[in-house]
C-alpha cells in the first residue's frame, strides 16, 4: 500500500494565492535536488509548472525565503502543473516577509476597480 501524506491541518483551497515567478530548491527521495518554478503561492501551499512528474501524495522539502525549509504534499496534478499543500500554515507575518522577499508577479495580478 502507498504511503499517503498525513496533513495536520485541513486541505484549504480558498487561501488568496499570489501569482510568483520564482525559482525555488527543493528537496525529493526520488528526484534528489532539484530546482521548481513556483508560478503561485498562498499561506496553506503552491503551485509548480514545468512539473518533472509528480504524483498525488508525493512529499517534497522546499527552501523558501524568511520560511527556511518545509514541506510540501502534492494535493493534485494537471499536465505540467502540480500544486503541493504545506505540512503546517504559515504564520502570516513570515508569509508577508517571503512574498516581499519573492517579489509577486505583478503582471499577473487582477486589476481592481
């Protein structure tokens, strides 16, 4: 039997996600080291594109700025896309330290009225 992620906290889809471009290190059993590009990010997880083939219910470590290293789950998957859910929220004060320190991809931000 696979082994499955045992998540702490609740799976959270509806945590605003701000859109990144940003190259993150990560760490994975299979794949060793590797190198992901983040195209979004919110408290609860993130997104990947440019997937090397993950699978629901992979773990993976990923280096993030003011955060360090924690854990991802990979929740689903879609073409090269993936989106893995944090072991653990992040403390809103860190998250807003890693996105300045990210820098969000403007471009891609709804315009408000």
């Amino acid at each position: 039997m696979p082994y499955r992620a045992q998540l702490s906290v609740p799976e959270l889809r509806r945590s605003a996600r701000h859109p990144v471009d940003y190259q993150v290190k990560a760490e994975h059993a299979v794949h060793g080291d590797i190198t992901l590009h983040l195209a979004n990010i919110s408290v609860n997880g993130f997104m990947i594109d440019q997937s090397p083939g993950f699978s629901r219910g992979e773990r993976l470590i990923v280096r993030l700025p003011t955060i360090g290293r924690i854990e991802g789950y990979c929740m689903w998957t879609t073409g090269d896309r993936a989106g893995f859910q944090f072991e653990r929220i992040i403390r809103p004060d860190h998250f807003e330290e890693m996105i300045l320190a990210i820098k969000p991809n403007t471009r891609l931000l709804r315009k408000r009225q």
